[in-house]
C-alpha cells in the first residue's frame, strides 16, 4: 500500500500553523499539484472541500475530500471521496514554545490492478505531497 510520511519545525506558534492549514483554501499556496480547492460543507468534522489535481499531461483530476477528524491545534484528518485513488490522511500539530512540528501522513489502499498500473505514480505523488512541508514552512516563516 503506497504511503508517505514527513515532518517539520516551523517557527510560528501552533495556533497559527493550526489555522492555516485547516483552511483548506490555502492548499494552493504550499501545495504546486492543487489547481483549485474550494469549501463547499460543513465546518471541523464533516467539511467538504471541492478539489482539484494535477494528472497526467497537467489535465484536472478531481479529488475532493472530508474532514474525518479535527481537534484544534492537535490534528486534522481527511480522507478522499472523488478520484481514482483515494487516499486518506492527517496533519499532527505539537507545539514547542513558539515553533510547532507538523507531520503529515498519507495512505491510499491502491490494490489489485490499480497497484499494478498505478501505484509507482500514486506513491511518487504521495511522497511529492509530503516534501510540501517544506513549502508551508517557507511561506509561514516568511
């Protein structure tokens, strides 16, 4: 089963690591492979937000997801429910003094023939969507 995982220290506070990365609108600032995300639900648990992904020759792939699990400045999980694949995912958030570490983790349960066919490009994306750490790092230090 492709997965992925990373972690980084920001020098920002965990409420405002928090915030940021719960509103899932600001995916498209640290994330490149987003091309447009949208809210459409919902509000902690249960939110909805419209997605979409870069696919092969650059083409939209829809990838919508809900929020599955949400505890403020501790954890957001999701899972997607529109794509081919649809993997699911958390951000763990633990604060130390004014700089809080993120972890990021990503699972998609790609079998039969899809693992066969798909799976070397789903887990290149997986571990690209990780390194984006790095991104949201930049753009909240600066």
């Amino acid at each position: 089963m492709p997965s992925a995982q990373g972690s980084v220290t920001i020098n920002r506070p965990v409420g405002d690591v928090f915030a940021f990365v719960a509103n899932g609108e600001n995916a498209r600032q640290y994330r490149p492979g987003v091309m447009d995300v949208q809210h459409v639900s919902g509000e902690g648990v249960g939110a909805i937000y419209r997605q979409g992904v870069k696919g092969p020759g650059g083409r939209r792939i829809p990838a919508d997801y809900e929020v599955t699990a949400f505890e403020p400045n501790r954890l957001i999980g999701f899972h997607a429910i529109a794509g081919p694949v649809r993997p699911s995912g958390e951000y763990r958030f633990e604060a130390n003094g004014d700089q809080t570490t993120v972890t990021f983790s990503l699972e998609a349960g790609v079998t039969g023939w899809k693992r066969l066919v798909m799976g070397r490009a789903v887990q290149s994306t997986m571990d690209a969507e990780v390194r984006t750490l790095e991104t949201l790092k930049r753009i909240l230090e600066s």
